[in-house]
C-alpha cells in the first residue's frame, strides 16, 4: 500500500505519511466508542443488566452521546496543579497508544510503517504511556492520584519484563522482529500458528506446551499493561477514587479513556499477531476468498475483539489483587516461568 | 551514601470516598502504602437522634429508629418495639411475634446482601454486588406489598403491627426461600471462594477473641472472632427460642480466625441460618389479630428499661427512662457499628491502603447509626 501512495503522490511526498497514518487514527476512536459499548453491553448481561438501551437501537450511541457530554463540560485544571504537565499528560499517554498502531499489520496489505524493528518499536513506544501517567499522577496535585501514578509506573515497568521475554520466545522461533514478517510466516492451516508450535513438522509438538506457557504469560502481564482487572489497582476505584485521573474533566479525561481502551485493542492485537496468526484466515489459500486482505483484515479483528472479550470477561468476574501480590505474581512467578520457557524454545531452536 | 529522607503523608479518606460507606472520614497516616495509623471522624450524618426522642411521643420514634440502620431498618425498629412493650410490660398476640421475627429475620437477609456485595465491590469485584442486589429487590418487594415502604418501614408498631400481612405473603415468601437458597452457594463460589478474594481477606485484619470481648464488639465481628454469642440464642427475646438454628462463628477456614474473611464467611452462613428461621416460622404462624388494645395516648408507667436485641450488625440496646408523660426523658442507644468501627485503629495498623478498605468493608458499618 506505501508503495501504491507513493506512485500516486510521488516519492517522500507529505500525503504519503498523512494517509499512511490517518486509517490507525479513525480506527482507534472508532474502536474506542464500540468497545465501550461493548464493555457496557458485556458487563450489563453479566450482571443480569440490560445496559444501554434508549439511546438508538440497543443503545448503540450512547458512547457517542457521552463524547458529546464531555466535549461539553467545563476543562477544570485544579488551581494547585502543575499546569504544563496537567495538560500535556493526556496528549503524552494518548501518542504512547496511538504510535504503537504504526506497527501493528492489520492485514497482508496494509500496515502503518513496515519497518524491520516492528516489535521493539511496540515495546519501546507503550511505555510512553506510563510517562504520561507519572505526569498526569505528579501534575494533579493530588495525593490519590500520586499514588495511582507510582502504582501504574511501578506495575508497567515491572511487567514489562516478562512481557519482552515470551515475545522472545516467537522472536527466537520466528528469527525475525518485524510483526508483519512473523504474521506471515504463519500462513496456511491455523496449525501453523505459533500458539500451535508455528510452521514446521512434527518435531513441533514439542513446542506446544511451552507456546501455551508462553501465551498465558503473555495475556497475564497484557492485562497488568492496560491496567485491567485484576490488575487494575493504580485506578482501584475502591482505594483510590480514580487514580491518576482523578482530577481530570471532560475532554481530557476522554483522551485518557480512548488511550486506555486503544492500548487495550493494542495488546490484544500484538497477542492475536503473535500466537494467533494475525490477519491469517485459519483455512490459509484452501479458501482463497477468506484470505483476500479486506477478509484479513475482519479475521484480525474478530482475534482482537475476541481477546478484548476475554479481557471483559475476567474484569466482570474477579476481585482485584494487592500491589505487594501484583508484585509477587510478577517477579516471583512470571518472570522465573518466563525464563525457563525462553531457555527452553532457544534450546529447541538449536537443537532442530 | 546520603539517607533518603522520607515522611509520613496524610490522606484523608472521605467523607466523599467510594468504599467508606457514607460520609465516613478517615484521617490515614501512610508511610509510603503501608497505613500507620488509621482514625475515624464522625458526626457528618449527625441528626441529634437521642434529642429529638426527648420531644417525640413514644410511636412517632419508630421512624426515627428507622433512620438509623436505614439498610435494616426493621431490626432498628425491632429493637425499640420491644423495648417499649417491655416498659408497659404488654403481652404482644402470637401472630404478632412470628410476623416480626420473619420480618426481621428477612431484613438480616438483605442487610448481609448489601454487606457482602458492598465488600466484593472493595475488594474490586463488582458483579456479585449486582447479583444481589438484584435479589435484594425481592426481599424489598416482600415489605412493599406488606407495608407500603421500600427502605424506612414504621411497619412494627407499640402492641402491633401497621399492616397484617397480605394474602400472598407466605406463598411468595417461601417462593423466596427456595429461590435464594442456590443463589447464596452461587455467589459463594463467584465470590467468596475466589482465590484472589482468599488472599486479599485472609489473615488481614485479624480481630482475636479476647481483643473482640474487651471492645465491646457484637454481631458477625464478634463471631468472626470465633466467639459463639448470638442475642437470639444466648438472650432470647421475642420468640427466638422457638426455633431451631445454628450460630455460625469464624473458623479460621482459609487463614486465622477473626480475619477479614472470617467476618464475611459469617454473613454467609447466617443468611442460611435465617432462612430455616423463616421458613420455621412460616410453618408454625397462627392466625389472629395484629394489634393489642392499647390506648390512644401511649403512656408508658415511670420507669426504666433496657433491652438489646441482635440486628444484622450485632447488638442493638434501647435504654428508655419514662417519666409517665407522652415522651420518653431520654433514650439511649447503644449502636452496634459505632462500638464495631472504634476497633478500627487496632486492627488497621500495618496493613497497607487496600487492606485497609478490606477491613473497613468487613466490618459492615453504616453510618447513619453511627451518627445518629
């Protein structure tokens, strides 16, 4: 597609970048807007619930109704606060989630910037996000809120660790950090995913249980990422109020929000990647109409909003854990688990 | 290399926070997360309840008393019905007593619905707080068709009752009981044997026995304690020992006996414990009237009285001193969450912020009673 822009606006022209970046731009706010529907929607028959229901059919523009409020209401920026940082949170944690879309591939054809570090960059670029609340949690002048953004910095950051060293394990299996190039290499059947040992004979079977390790790890440290349920304390409502965005208001507190669900899609996204063959139909070329890239790229939602699912689904049904337990489920069982499984896919590796 | 120096922050916990309960303010030392000294304010939701019984006839205190405990407000009532009745030393009809006990023994049931779906909601699990609340809704309909009221009843009246029950009563009553027995295992399962549930209230907050005794504390605080005291059995008033049920204490089942999840552990099996009252009483009502002649102006004889009773929180005490006129000299109260909540401070220090809302949340306060 980068290379249809360019014969069309000519080589290095600005439009080429513009429109490379705009699709992850529209994509995220409108994913934002269904999945806090969905999210609504999920909770509410969880909890017996209709959610939503006047506004539209089933409530559907509800969340653009709440768009609308927030656009509205007063920008309140507590007189005590640290004004540049108050304000340059938001915009801070919202590029963190937005620039990580560049490299995601959404399908065979189109992926914001191919380049060869692909994953790195992904990694490297989230953890913008916890600066941004570190900002936010300093700038409010607001003992709740700084405890929310020490809790938020401190739990990213720690795992983070366990994080890059089960996308080692793919990176090892794949010999190759460009997200678009390890989707591709798992082309054909779905048992050519790298959840099922990634293309290869039988000799592969080996790795099956070690992927599922691998996987688990990885949806586990993704949820304490996104700061969800039960790893949701540096916004534990129950302890903290809100947390870092306590004293945020209106459209600032949207950016927030749209930031937290886009890292949410984000995560969910890197995993389908990664394990579930991304945009890869599960039937490969034997259906030629399912792998066409318009199909690619529905199958690579329909992965990501399944995972996004799961992520709902456990926020609705279980308590949330203590930071000293958060840490202990992190450095005591992840990484330690983590390692022996990148030690023992290297061994694989080598041995084959 | 230089010492870092550190210092101690104070956070204030509410009166507007989400897991105080009401305007509950708490003034929290912290030492980085670790709570150093947690210590209650009062008085926010004051309403100068003792003064006012002073001006008040002796019925026009019952929704006073319904405004305490407004999450059982029965039981609140309960306790000052018999009260009363005990001063002017009258003999309430049979029928009388069994529709107060189910009554009441329901109202344990949705006063421990909101205790433990309010404390699964502070530990971070919202939907067994909906799940029942949204069974709470039946037991609330229940009193709506006996008496009109939803949430502040003046449904027990001096010698009586307001309202008889109406004809369908007993029937969807025992609809109730067959209907809510399962769902207690369920949200048991969802919530209560949860791991993450486990660690977050065992072994945190732990109350012993003998600390318990000496604070005055009652109910399922108490008894998460391991102590085996339960007004009904151990004082029975009204017609408790008529019926056949278990009082259900802590047993240290997943961490140390007087833990955070003790207290809740008990609240859940009390609500089956209710349940065989109800039922029990269901079974042995008589029929007959619903009031006792009393005259027009009640005018209890010069004397006093003290009378206790167990509510969903613990032990409620009525001291009333009649000088023969209309309205009482004075009334006491002796709350149950008041005395439960100055237990607090001990058993808070140490524990870091989110035990400290566990704690808080196991102990089941509401504030308007400790207020008053």
């Amino acid at each position: 597609m980068e290379q249809f822009l360019q014969n069309l606006f000519g080589q290095n022209n600005i439009l080429v970048y513009i429109s490379m970046a705009v699709p992850p731009l529209i994509f995220m706010i409108a994913f934002a807007l269904a999945a806090v529907y969905m999210e609504r929607k999920v909770s509410a028959h969880m909890q017996d619930r209709l959610g939503p229901m006047l506004t539209g059919w089933h409530g559907v523009i509800q969340t653009v109704a709440d768009i609308v409020k927030l656009l509205q209401k007063e920008d309140i920026i507590p007189a005590a606060a640290d004004r540049k940082l108050f304000i340059l949170a938001p915009f801070v944690t919202f590029i963190g989630s937005y620039a990580a879309y560049a490299c995601i591939p959404f399908s065979s054809q189109y992926v914001g910037s191919s380049i060869s570090l692909g994953l790195f960059f992904i990694i490297a670029i989230s953890s913008l996000v916890s600066v941004g609340l570190l900002m936010a949690g300093w700038g409010s002048n607001n003992k709740y809120s700084l405890y929310g953004a020490i809790r938020s910095v401190a739990q990213i950051i720690s795992y983070e660790i366990p994080t890059v060293l089960v996308i080692l394990t793919i990176v090892i299996l794949a010999g190759t950090i460009d997200l678009q190039a390890i989707v591709t290499a798992q082309g054909g059947w779905f048992w050519n995913w790298y959840i099922f040992g990634g293309p290869g004979g039988w000799e592969k079977l080996i790795l099956l249980p070690l992927m599922l390790i691998s996987f688990i790890i990885y949806y586990v440290t993704s949820l304490a990422e996104t700061n969800r349920t039960p790893f949701d304390i540096p916004e534990a409502e129950s302890e903290l109020v809100a947390g870092y965005h306590t004293e945020y208001s209106g459209m600032r507190f949207a950016f927030f929000f749209l930031s937290e669900y886009a890292n949410m899609f984000a995560v969910s996204a890197i995993a389908a990647s990664l394990f579930f063959g991304g945009w890869q139909s599960p039937f490969g070329d034997s259906i030629p109409f399912l792998n066409t890239p318009v199909m690619q790229f529905a199958w690579f939602l329909l992965k990501g909003l399944f995972f996004i699912f799961v992520q709902m689904w456990l926020r609705w049904t279980l308590p949330r854990l203590r930071v000293d337990q958060l840490m202990y489920v992190c450095w005591k069982v992840l990484i330690p688990f983590a390692f022996v499984n990148l030690l023992a896919v290297a061994l694989y590796v080598v041995l084959k | 290399m230089p010492e870092i120096k550190s210092e101690e922050i104070i956070v204030n916990m509410g009166p507007q926070h989400p897991s105080t309960h009401g305007v509950l303010r708490l003034e929290v030392k912290l030492d980085g997360e670790i709570v150093v000294d947690a210590i209650p304010h009062l008085g926010y939701l004051h309403r100068c309840f003792e003064k006012h019984c002073e001006a008040m006839t002796y019925p026009q205190i019952i929704p006073y008393t319904d405004r305490m405990d407004y999450v059982a407000a029965m039981s609140m009532e309960f306790g000052y019905v018999e009260a009363c009745e005990k001063l002017m030393d009258i003999k309430v009809p049979e029928r009388v007593q069994y529709i107060r006990v189910i009554m009441a023994e329901l109202q344990r049931i949705a006063s421990h619905m909101v205790a433990i779906g309010t404390y699964g909601n502070d530990i971070g699990a919202f939907t067994p707080f909906l799940f029942y609340f949204r069974d709470r809704e039946k037991v609330l309909e229940l009193f709506e068709i006996t008496c009109g009221a939803r949430l502040l009843y003046n449904y027990m009246w001096i010698g009586g009752l307001s309202h008889d029950i109406p004809h369908n009563f007993i029937e969807k009553t025992r609809d109730f009981v067959k209907y809510f027995r399962p769902i207690i295992d369920e949200v048991n399962n969802l919530l209560v044997y949860n791991k993450i549930f486990v660690e977050r209230t065992a072994n945190i907050g732990i109350l012993p026995a003998d600390v318990a005794i000496n604070t005055g504390a009652s109910g399922p605080v108490l008894r998460g304690s391991g102590v085996k005291f339960d007004l009904r059995k151990d004082d029975p008033y009204s017609i408790y020992n008529r019926f056949d049920f278990d009082v259900c204490i802590g047993t240290g089942e997943q961490g140390t006996v007087g833990d955070c999840w003790d207290r809740n552990k008990v609240r859940c099996d009390e609500m089956v414990e209710s349940l065989k009252i109800i039922t029990q009483a269901l079974d042995q009502m008589p029929e007959g009237d619903i009031t006792e002649t009393l005259p027009k102006r009640i005018k209890p004889p010069i004397g006093e009285v003290y009378t206790r009773t167990e509510t969903p929180k613990g032990e409620i005490g009525y001291y009333i001193i009649s000088d023969g006129s209309t309205s009482p000299l004075r009334v006491k109260v002796r709350p149950p969450c008041f005395v439960n909540l100055s237990i607090l401070p001990y058993i808070t220090r140490g524990y870091l912020i989110a035990d400290l809302v566990a704690i808080l949340g196991s102990l089941d306060i509401v504030l308007g009673e400790i207020d008053r």
